[in-house]
C-alpha cells in the first residue's frame, strides 16, 4: 500500500489500458450473423450485429409496455 501526501502529484498511464479497453468492445468490421426466423418469409437470414441489438430493443420495449398495462388492469381487478 502506498500513501500519497497532499503536495505529492501521482501520474498514472491510463493511455494503453484505455486503448486496449476499447479495442476489446469496438470490432473492426461489421459482422454479420444468421439468424432464423421460424414464421418468416425467409427463415434464414443474415443480420448485422447493430441492426438486430436495435430491433430486440424496439421488442422489449414493446413487451414492456404491454406488460405494465397488464399489471395495472391486473392492480384495477385486484381493488374492486
């Protein structure tokens, strides 16, 4: 352990740990992935990555809102 006084300036090299974080998250290239959609017109189909994180956020959304309507009709039945 090391104690740093008040007067005493402590430099620390945050560049390469921040340019190695960040590689690790940002690919290189837009991959894309094979999906398959049972319904679908064409079942298999090939998606990008950013693309099907923005259309399962819309679904979510979407199921969270039909289920908090749900929970308050739910609340409603549960006063009378």
């Amino acid at each position: 352990m090391r104690v740093i006084g008040k007067n005493e300036t402590v430099q620390v090299e945050t560049a390469a740990t921040s340019e190695a974080f960040r590689g690790s998250f940002v690919p290189a290239e837009s991959v894309s992935h094979t999906t398959y959609h049972e319904l679908a017109d064409k079942p298999v189909q090939e998606v990008d990555e950013i693309n099907q994180l923005h259309t399962n956020l819309e679904m979510l959304y979407n199921i969270q809102t039909r289920f908090s309507f749900v929970m308050r009709e739910v609340r409603y039945l549960l006063k009378a």
